[in-house]
C-alpha cells in the first residue's frame, strides 16, 4: 500500500507532467483515492480525473451521420432492419495504421513506456508478427463507421465509382453515460503526439515506484483514435465489445440479446461481422435518407428503392 507521501510524490509527478504539457486536469482532490493493490497497476478508484478528459475528447452527436454502403450490404440491412458492425480485428486489414495505434493502447502495457524516456524519440514500431492475448479481445470488438459530412471526397473513396449508397441515420443509444459495452462517439484526430504526456508519466512512476500507471477511460478511449491524416472523414463511430458480456461463440451463433453473426449465403457463420437489431437493448435508430449512387445497379436501385417505399416511409430518397 502507498503511504500518504508517496501518493503525494506521485500527485506531484502528474501535476508537473500535466503543466509541461499544458493539459488541464485536475488531479489534487483524488490523491486518497490511489490503489496499488492490483501491482503493477496504478490505479484511481472512486472516480478518475482523466475519465472526462477523454470522454470530453470524443463526444458526439448522433443525428445525421453517415454510412456508406455497398447495395448488397444496405438491402440486407434495410431487410433485416439492422447494423452490422465489423470486428477490429477484421478492420486492420483496411487500416493497419489504426491497427498499430490500438494495439499501443491495449497491448501489454510495457511496451507503451520506453526504458529512457526521450519525447523526440517518435519512433516505435508495432511488431505485427507476435501474438499477443488481447489478439484475441480485438476480435471480439465490433466498430461501425459513420462520417459527419458526406464530402465528393467520401463520394470518391467510399463511394465504388459511384456504385455505393449513403445512409443518413438518426441514432438513440441506451446508455446516455456511455459507459456501457456499446459505446458511441466522435474519432479523436491526433495532429502529432497529442497523448505523449501519458507515456511520460508512466516513465517516471515506473522508475520511481515500479509501477504501471492506467488511467480509467484510456482504452476505451483508443477505440476512437486516429492519426490526422485521416481528419477529413469527420468520422463518427459505434463500437460493441462482447467481452463485457461472457457470451461463448455457440450463444452468438444462435442469436441472443437482439446480437448475433451474420449468416453468410450459404449458411456459413461469418464471425468478422455481428448484426444488431434495431430497438435493441443498446441502440434504436431511424433511417432519415438514403442517397443512391450515379452508377448504383438498376436493378439494385429499385430494390432499394421498394423496400424504403415498403417500410421506411419516412425515409427520403435522394438519386445522384
């Protein structure tokens, strides 16, 4: 257990990382509330002074955000009036820069902290070649991408040459607190090393106390981060992580809690995809428009088309 001046001396550390860094976070009134009982962890019980800072980061705004979509895609969806969100683990493959930047967060915490700390020495490298525990949680968390502004540039690079189509959601979640296994909110972009300040505290609490120290708020966090080369998507997310739920692959696969894979054509179970029902017990939604492609098929326009007339009659369609 830390004494009164040690917690104190590990106070201080935070606070003067914290004015170097020129990050407001008031960390003064939670000294008594600093647990080591879980070594090498650091820990905040009974609140933390960095939950809001990263909420803060990534708050948003649910109403009109958009997905784009392949035609197949959104009829089934349309169909089955449901999401499907794409496994993290899946996701590296179009991103393995977003990939990298998780796996920093979640990976074994060590390797977030150099063994002499130099804030010029941006030079790590993500070894995607070994395995690691949490390979196997990643698979288990689910992202659903929106954008906040459907620019001719998302038009060009989502868009399939103008084969796709564009829906504009309304979305409810649950949980106002955000603090569930759902979880909603705007991508952070980092325009350079914005988050630097916590892998220098980790370094001199390390060294001074041997110590990890893990802000409450930060891995979740991460799961809506990306570097700012990306900043013009204006991306949106929703994320589900089915570890919070215990659920075994054989629950999934039978469909349980409005959640289940997706079922391919052939009858196959596709485990890179979980579809969630719409007024489930995470997320309701409403579909506002639909913005069918120049070059969407005929055939899949109609059908896009029949079903919106059918069963969204409030949606509107709008035909590039």
């Amino acid at each position: 257990m830390l004494n009164d001046t040690e917690k104190t001396d590990i106070i201080n550390i935070i606070k003067n990382v914290l004015t170097k860094h020129g990050i407001d976070i008031d960390v003064d009134k939670y000294k008594d509330s600093l647990d080591d009982n879980i070594r090498p962890m650091l820990l905040f019980n009974n609140g933390c002074p960095f939950s809001k800072y990263f909420r803060e980061k990534i708050a948003a705004k649910l109403n009109s955000v958009y997905a784009f979509k392949y035609p197949n895609h959104a009829i089934e969806m349309l169909e089955n009036n449901d999401l499907r969100l794409t496994s993290l683990k899946k996701n590296e493959e179009n991103d393995p820069l977003e990939y990298q930047e998780f796996w920093y967060r979640l990976g074994n915490l060590s390797r977030m902290i150099p063994d002499n700390y130099d804030i010029t020495a941006n030079n790590w490298v993500c070894n995607r070649d070994k395995k690691l525990p949490i390979d196997k949680d990643r698979k288990q968390i689910y992202i659903y991408c929106l954008t906040r502004n459907p620019s001719y540039r998302h038009w060009k690079e989502y868009g399939n040459d103008g084969k796709n189509v564009c829906i504009e959601y309304n979305f409810k979640p649950k949980n106002k607190n955000n603090d569930g296994a759902f979880k909603c909110g705007n991508v952070h972009y980092d325009s350079g090393y914005d988050f630097d300040f916590l892998r220098e505290i980790n370094y001199y609490i390390r060294t001074e106390y041997g110590l990890f120290f893990n802000p409450t708020g930060w891995t979740n966090f991460a799961l809506f981060y990306k570097r700012n080369k990306y900043r013009w998507e204006e991306e949106t997310r929703i994320s589900l992580n089915l570890i919070n739920f215990g659920l075994t692959e054989d629950d999934m696969e039978k469909g349980i809690m409005n959640l289940n894979y997706k079922v391919n054509e052939d009858g196959s179970i596709n485990k890179d995809i979980v579809c969630i029902k719409n007024n489930s017990d995470y997320v309701n939604w409403e579909i506002k428009s639909i913005t069918i492609g120049t070059n969407c098929p005929k055939e899949d326009r109609e059908k896009i088309k029949d079903i919106i007339n059918s069963n969204y009659i409030h949606t509107e369609i709008i035909e590039r």
